[in-house]
C-alpha cells in the first residue's frame, strides 16, 4: 500500500526502432517522461477541441441534474458574456425604477422652471403681483422724497429773501 517516502521513477513505454529507420536515420529519439507526457497532453487538447464543437449545446446547459431537467427558475441567474464585436452599441440598457423617477423629477422640475419664467404658474403670479405692488410702493416713495425735497428747498429760497 504505502511506498515509502519516495516515489519510483515513471517508466512508460519503450519504444524500440527497427533496423530500416536506423538505417534512413529517421529513428524515434528516445523521450523524457516530460516529453511524453507534453505529447499526450496534444493529443488529447486535439481530440477534446474536436469535440468541442460537437458538444457546446451540452457544456452550456449546467452542471449535475440541470442537464438531465430543464426548469424554468425566475431565480437563476444566466451569465450574459456579450463580445465587443457583437455589443449592439444603439440598445439602450433598460432603467431601474428609482432612476426612471428620477429622471422624471428633473424633467418636470426643469418644466415648472420654464413654466415660472413665462409666468404661467400661480407661484409666479403671485410674485409678479407681489413685485408690481412693491413697485408702486417704491415710485409713491420716491414722489414723496421729491416732493418733500422740494418744499425744504423752496423754504431755504424763501428764508433767504
């Protein structure tokens, strides 16, 4: 059961050349175990690629039961790996329902600050009647302070004669 502390060296199989292609010169070096090993791995990387290409629809389908049962969880995350060739850079991602309504809220306050401007809101007739009203103040002011300068002035003229 146990071989000790270290392992026997691998040995594989020998591979003997015959005397014509030792003659032709073309005999098969003898390989490392490494060698062999890196050859085999080709081989099979080949003969899996082959297969591939068969068996992509079952690769894809999932691990364990899921390949024998197909169900329909609402769940179960499917990986969306798009390629940069096939982005479709015209789609527009569909928006979260708090980025929708935020959108939303800019576009009607950006509508009520236009709307205030044109003074078409209540807000802004208030405030323009609130403003035409402190304008009338301010002129019956200035006609006062006018009218008021006058007369200072008429009785420094008539304080003087």
């Amino acid at each position: 059961m146990g071989r000790g502390k270290f392992k026997g060296k691998p040995t594989g199989r020998r591979n003997f050349s015959t005397p014509e292609e030792m003659v032709a010169g073309t005999a098969a070096r003898p390989r490392t175990f490494k060698q062999q090993e890196q050859a085999e791995d080709e081989e099979r990387e080949e003969h899996e690629e082959e297969s591939e290409n068969d068996s992509e629809e079952d690769s894809q389908k999932g691990k364990g039961t899921l390949r024998i049962i197909e169900i329909e969880n609402p769940n179960l995350v499917k990986p969306k790996t798009v390629k940069a060739k096939e982005a479709d850079l015209g789609r527009t991602t569909e928006l979260s329902r708090r980025e929708r309504e935020e959108i939303e809220k800019q576009k009607a306050r950006e509508r009520y600050m236009r709307l205030q401007e044109q003074g078409k809101t209540e807000q802004a007739r208030k405030d323009l009647e609130r403003l035409a009203l402190i304008r009338r103040q301010r002129a019956e002011a200035a006609k006062k302070r006018d009218e008021e300068k006058a007369a200072k002035e008429q009785k420094k003229v008539e304080a003087r004669k």
